[in-house]
C-alpha cells in the first residue's frame, strides 16, 4: 500500500507543500528548498500543471521529489496531451520514479496569441473523464496508484450547485481523495469546514495559502485566481495587521489545523510563494506555525 492511502485508510493527519515548478531549467534551488522542507518536518509535496507558458513537467518533477526523500503529489491534465500520452507518462512515473499518487485537475486554458495557427490545448477529455481512464488503467495495470481530484469552491448559489456536482461525478469516476481550493480564516470559516466535510465522501485535504506580498493578496481577492476566494473579512484583517502578517496568519493556521483534524479533515496543503525571495519567510513561517501546535 503506498503511503499516502496506508495514511488515509489509519486516519494520520497529513501536511503537504505546494510547490510551482519553474520556468528555467535548474533543479539546483528546488532540490535545497525539498531538503529544507524535510528539515521543518514536511514529508509531501504536490506539484502544480500550469498553462501559463512552458515550465518543468510536472510528472517529471515529481520523480525528482521522490528522489529526495519526499512522496509527491504531482497534477495532471488533459490540456496538453491526449489522454493515452498522458497514461503513458504516468505509467513511466510510477515506474521509473516510485510516484505513486496523482490530482486530476482541470487545468487553466492555454492564454490565446495572435495567430491563426494557434490552438488552445487538447482537451481530449475533462477532468472527470480522465478519473475514470486513469482508475481503469491502474486496474488493468495493477497499479498501487491514488487519484486525486480537485475541488473548487465559490459563493453559494447555481455555481457552487454546479462544483457540488461536478465533484459527484468525480468521485463517481473513482477519485480516491479530494484536494480543495484553499480555505481562509475568517468569521464563517468554521462554517465552511463544515460545509467542506458534509459534502465531500472522500478524505479530504483543505487547501491553505500564507500570503506575503501585497501583488498575491489583491490578485485573490480581486478574483483573478480560477476556483480562489479571499473573504472580505480575511483581506480587511491582513491589510490592517500587514507588518504582522507572518504572526498573524500562523496563528490563524495553527487553530485551523487543530478545527481541521477535530472536523475530520484528512489534512492540508500549503501554498508556497510564487517568487523565490519570499521561500525563506516561507520556511520561518512553517516553523512558526509548528512551534504553535501545527502538526505537520
């Protein structure tokens, strides 16, 4: 049984890092920023699949992070591939680099350029449809392979109607887990943990985004993250305490993992920063939040 089902079937809190693949071709920076984490006490990692122009693979990158010591989550998309390439590479994954779990996302569009040649990905299948090819596969394959899917929330009404039953289908299709846009604190939070752990079957990682510059915080809140939502409430109290930021949320991520482990939770991801100079404040942060309780 691979480590993270053997987790969820015991019920063992898990904390992983979130990490954005870079567009430039070293590993050297990534591979200290891994052995940091290890260090501070992380033992997973996800790895996001971006459209927004050419960075390192995401599956590739996931081998490398099990090299280091690290179970990874990588995501995968049919936006760029059709779907037996991306089998395929997952097969080589699971193979060659001991990758053993996956999240099916939908994936952002390609951005349109000007040019009557181009074309905005593959899109042989959606999300869904690619869950239910990947749980077949490793069926037919006999694979020990987790599938992951994502779930985004928005404001009640016919949207969040529409996510509650796009995630249904799949979970349906077979996903074993779900991963969800992140949660932020706020006056309903805990409202909304309720809400996450009454509409979710599978054992569930809650997202979490520390935020440490001011670009990232007016970009979530003014709405231009797909699937991300910073409360009013949330960015009103970080911009009146934003020299205090880094006290401020970990304390806010310590009693949320504490709320997040009684409601039954299988754990959370974090978020890393999208700029390396914030990877640093990134690292103290985890210790402090560890230091508050936050069990990783």
């Amino acid at each position: 049984m691979n480590n993270l089902k053997r987790a969820f079937a015991e019920k063992r809190w898990i904390t992983s890092v979130q990490l954005d693949p870079f567009k430039n071709s070293s590993a050297d920076f990534m591979k200290k920023l891994l052995l940091d984490l290890k260090e501070v006490g992380i033992a997973i990692a996800d790895i996001n699949s971006s459209a927004k122009g050419i960075k390192q693979d995401s599956l590739q990158m996931a081998a490398g992070v099990e090299a280091a010591g690290l179970r990874a989550i990588p995501h995968i998309t049919a936006r760029d591939s059709l779907t037996e390439a991306v089998l395929s590479q997952v097969l080589g994954a699971y193979s060659w680099g001991g990758v053993r779990n996956v999240l099916v996302i939908k994936g952002d569009p390609k951005e349109k350029k000007r040019s009557r040649r181009f074309r905005g990905g593959v899109y042989e299948h959606d999300s869904t449809e690619l869950i239910r090819r990947l749980v077949a596969f490793k069926i037919e394959r006999e694979l020990d392979l987790s599938v992951g899917c994502a779930f985004s929330q928005t404001r009640p009404g016919k949207k969040m109607i529409y996510e509650l039953k796009r995630l249904e289908r799949k979970i349906s299709a077979g996903a074993d887990f779900v991963m969800t846009q992140p949660v932020f604190y706020h006056p309903a939070w805990k409202r909304e943990l309720g809400f996450l752990k009454a509409s979710i079957s599978k054992p569930f990682l809650a997202g979490l985004w520390p935020i440490f510059d001011l670009e990232t915080r007016e970009k979530i809140w003014q709405g231009e993250i797909t699937g991300v939502i910073l409360p009013d409430a949330a960015h009103k109290e970080l911009c009146l305490n934003w020299e205090k930021r880094m006290a401020l949320q970990a304390e806010w991520f310590s009693e949320m993992f504490g709320e997040m482990r009684k409601a039954g939770a299988a754990g959370v991801y974090m978020v890393t920063p999208f700029r390396k100079k914030f990877f640093d404040e990134f690292l103290e942060f985890l210790r402090m939040v560890k230091e508050k309780g936050g069990a990783f």
